[in-house]
C-alpha cells in the first residue's frame, strides 16, 4: 500500500496521503478476519465463496497467470474478497428473508436478481486489476479491453463508499437502467439459454434475427463471462440450477477459433 485518496463529498476533488501504519493495520484485520469468514461460509454453503475454478492462460487475453494469478479469486485482494464473500452472504439473505415474509417466490427471485447485477457491477470495479485514472481521479474497471492484463499499481476503492463501483452506486446505476427498460415498448419477451445452431424454431419463424457474431480468436466472449460467472453461481445458482450447471461457461460448441484454449467448432 502506497498512498490513500481521501475524498469530501461536501467539497470538489480528492486529496492524497502517505499509507500510514494504521491503514496497514486496517488491511491485515481485514486479512485475519477473511479466514474466518471464508470457512463459516464454505460449511454453510458446500462450496468456497471465494472462486477457486481455474483461470487459464491465453496469450495476449489472458497473462495473469504468468503471474501467479491461477484461479478467479487471485484475481482480488483479501479485503476486497471479504467484502464481495459479505456482499455475496447478504444477497443470498435477502431472498431467504422476503420468502419468509411472504414474498412469492418469482418476485424475490426478480429483485435478488437486480442486487447481483449491482454486486456485478462492483466486482468489476473491486479486484487487482482496477487502475487509477490521472485525470479524472476515478476508477477504471477490469478488462477496459476485452481482456486480463496485469497492472502493477492498482486501486482499491471503498466499496461502501458512494464511489464509482461502489455498492450503492451500482445498484443506482441498475434502477436507472431498470426504470427506463420499464419505459420502452412493453411487448412481452422470452429469454432462453441456447444454442444459436440448435434453436427450438422452426426455419423462416423469425421476421429478423439479430446476432453479435464472434471473429475467429478476437474476444473469448465465454472465457471474459467467467469474470462474473464464478460469483454468479455463489449468489444465485440455486435460483437458477440451469444456467450454473456447470463449474465455467460452456465453451464447447462456441463458434469460433480459439488458439490457446479449448472449445470453438
């Protein structure tokens, strides 16, 4: 730790400090404390909150791992992994506690859901590979291109700050995105989780058909999905058996080329 951003909201821009001994202090209760946490959770729930599936190495996508960031959660410092394994403990509450209130079980499935894409949103912004933008003073997220560089110097934010990539600023974020979903077109939609090669269409069904197509080994769009999948499934996997059936992405019938890992046809 090198320095600390301090920040007024009743003033305009940021000061700066040396990281003192206190701030140290803070970090390693941080560390002690994650341990702990991190064993009580792994015996509630049978897995261990913090990620452990395997990061893999792709040349010029993914080079972390020549680091020695071999897994999904070396991806995030010890306090910031005791923050998102808390986050993540309180998301899973939120929805055992409207059931026992009352709540139906698909409208608390439906605002859970909209608190893990808050929490998404904070973990790209909350891991070691977050930098420090000069000019704005702010925070830029993980993979500001479509992969997993490492950086030397990066920041931690505050996630219970008011910040850019905190909590409460994602999930303002999500209610504006939510409140103007809510003004478009109110037709009905069906969403499902399938093949494109293999749809449950008979041909001609569709008047139009919309694709975001792969290139060969441009963007490893299901590799970079595991960036979130890993703390999807430990939020709402059990709200969604389908969709986190599987320990990563499916990758094996992705259309494309990929040249340093598996899957693609």
């Amino acid at each position: 730790m090198v320095a600390v951003v301090l920040h007024n909201p009743k003033k305009r821009g940021k000061s700066y400090r040396i990281a003192i001994e206190k701030d140290l202090g803070i970090f390693e209760d941080a560390e002690r404390y994650l341990e702990e946490k991190r064993a009580k959770l792994m015996e509630e729930w049978g897995i261990d909150p913090v990620p452990d599936e395997e990061l893999p190495l792709m040349s010029g996508v993914f080079n972390v791992p020549i680091y020695g960031l071999n897994k999904w959660g070396d991806l995030f410092n010890s306090r910031q992994k005791l923050a998102l394994i808390a986050f993540t403990e309180k998301v899973r509450l939120a929805y055992k506690k409207m059931i026992e209130e009352g709540y139906e079980k698909e409208y608390a499935k439906a605002m859970v859901s909209y608190l893990v894409l808050g929490l998404d949103r904070v973990i790209f912004f909350v891991n070691n590979l977050a930098a420090w933008q000069i000019n704005s003073e702010a925070t830029s997220p993980a993979m500001v291109r479509q992969a997993l560089g490492m950086i030397w110097d990066y920041i931690e934010i505050n996630p219970i700050s008011g910040a850019t990539g905190s909590y409460s600023s994602a999930i303002e974020w999500i209610s504006k995105v939510a409140k103007h979903c809510s003004q478009t077109y109110n037709a009905p939609a069906t969403l499902t989780q399938s093949s494109a090669t293999s749809l449950s269409y008979p041909d001609n069904y569709f008047d139009a058909v919309f694709t975001d197509p792969p290139y060969y080994d441009n963007v490893p769009y299901s590799y970079l999905s595991d960036f979130f999948y890993v703390w999807l499934k430990r939020t709402v996997g059990d709200l969604y058996p389908d969709l986190f059936s599987t320990p990563l992405t499916p990758k094996k019938n992705e259309i494309v080329a990929y040249s340093n890992g598996p899957g693609g046809i």
